[in-house]
C-alpha cells in the first residue's frame, strides 16, 4: 500500500484563462508557479489549452519536467478552439467524437464506459492530453485525477474568466458534498480575486457558510505559496464534522 502511494505522484490541477491577461504580471505567475511545480516533482492537470495561461503553465513545466508532467484534458467539441495545434489532418471517428487521426494514440473507455478518452501524444511543447465527450465529464476527470494524486495534491487558480471561475468553484462545492477532500486556493494577482475573498466574507457574515469555507478556498499572493498552501491543507469539511461528533460526545 504505502509503495503504490509514494509512486502516485502529487498533481496540482491548475485553473485558468486561454488569454494572457492585460497585466504581464498573470503570465510571470503561471510561469513561476510551474518552477514551483518543477521544483516540488509536481504534475498538472489543466484544460488542455495551448494559448494564455492554460499554454504558458504547460509549456513551461514540459521544458523543465518533461511531457510526462502534464495532462491536459479537452472536450471534443473545444478541441479546434483550445487546441489548434491539432486541427489539421485526417479525421477518424469513434461514435459521436471526432479526433484528428495524425494525432490518435489510443481511443478506449474509462470507468466501465463512463469516459470515452482519446489520448494524444502531442508536440513537444505541451505534454499530453485527453479528450472527452463534454466539458462535465472534464471537470470530474480532472477532479478525480487530483482526488486520486499524491499527497499535497489539489486545486490553484490563476487569472481567468466564467470558466475559471466555474470550475475553482464546482471544486469548492464537491470538496464540502465529500467527492474529493483537497484543498483549493486562488494565486491572487495583483488583487485578481479580491472580490471573490470580499464575496467569502460576506458569505460567512450572512451565515449562509460557516468559517469552514476559508480553509476549503484559500488565497496566496505569490506561486510560491501554493505549493506550501496545499501542502498544508487540511480537510474543511472533516474538521467541521469532527467538531460535531466531539460537541454530541460531551
């Protein structure tokens, strides 16, 4: 058991913009942050993009730890958009889903058929890649990719749009349901998030939350604190459900 664990590798799932930002300084932290990853032996999960942060994240952990260190996972109907890297040549088709046939390494299922995947063996600048019926089965991929990684594994996002958001905060909400106990943080960008950090505090102020949400949503100003962030975590929602038992035991 403990040798199958320490062979899993701790993977940090990265959430972020297919644009780079007006400011320089988003694209210097998804630089940094994947040094930090680097440094730590630690992969990305992240949308499968090759442009804005999605490809600046992936491109640089690929020139420093190599295509093995990233997985990126795209659905069929976005590939032509976040990757147009891989929209020219034949196409083969296996049911509804469409994969350019230079790129096809292996179409199968996952799951007992949950997941149609095709895994593509891509240029070297952005490691590989899986493609998924949906953006829905994306977003549990990607969360049981990082439920089922090594220790300090969890969830960061960088600047972004809709979609950033969307899905640091499905995360956040299957973290307090029990689908997966990581922690998930905000690498807060020259201010970036500080309305989503006003939003919690608001929350919890109204009661509509308790406190627990603060350590199941974290925010850190610097790449390198994230690491040590999720390294850190502990599980918001168990501590909240021991305190519980402890209060019923008195």
């Amino acid at each position: 058991m403990s040798s199958t664990s320490s062979q899993t590798p701790t993977r940090i799932c990265v959430f972020c913009g297919s644009k780079p930002g007006a400011s320089p300084a988003h694209l210097a932290a998804a630089r940094a942050l994947a040094r930090s990853m680097h440094e730590n032996s630690i992969h990305l999960v992240y949308g499968g993009g090759t442009t804005g942060l999605m490809g600046e994240v992936a491109r640089t952990l690929v020139k420093l730890s190599g295509q093995d260190a990233v997985m990126g996972v795209t659905p069929a109907q976005l590939l032509s958009w976040e990757r147009p890297d891989a929209s020219a040549g034949e196409e083969k088709t296996k049911g509804n889903t469409k994969v350019p046939g230079p790129w096809l390494r292996r179409m199968g299922q996952k799951g007992g058929g949950d997941v149609e995947e095709a895994k593509l063996l891509l240029n070297e600048e952005f490691g590989h890649v899986t493609i998924v019926p949906d953006i829905q089965i994306r977003k549990k991929y990607m969360m049981e990719l990082i439920r089922d990684g090594g220790p300090g594994s969890g969830f960061v996002a960088l600047g972004g749009g809709i979609g950033t958001l969307d899905e640091l905060m499905e995360v956040v909400s299957w973290n307090q349901m029990g689908a997966h106990t990581r922690g998930s943080c905000m690498l807060n960008v020259e201010g970036y998030w500080d309305g989503v950090v006003q939003w919690v505090d608001k929350v919890i102020e109204e009661k509509f939350a308790g406190e627990n949400v603060r350590r199941i949503l974290g925010s850190v100003s610097s790449a390198g604190e994230v690491v040590g962030w999720l390294k850190g975590y502990e599980d918001g929602r168990a501590s909240v459900l021991l305190k519980k038992a402890k209060g019923k035991g008195k």
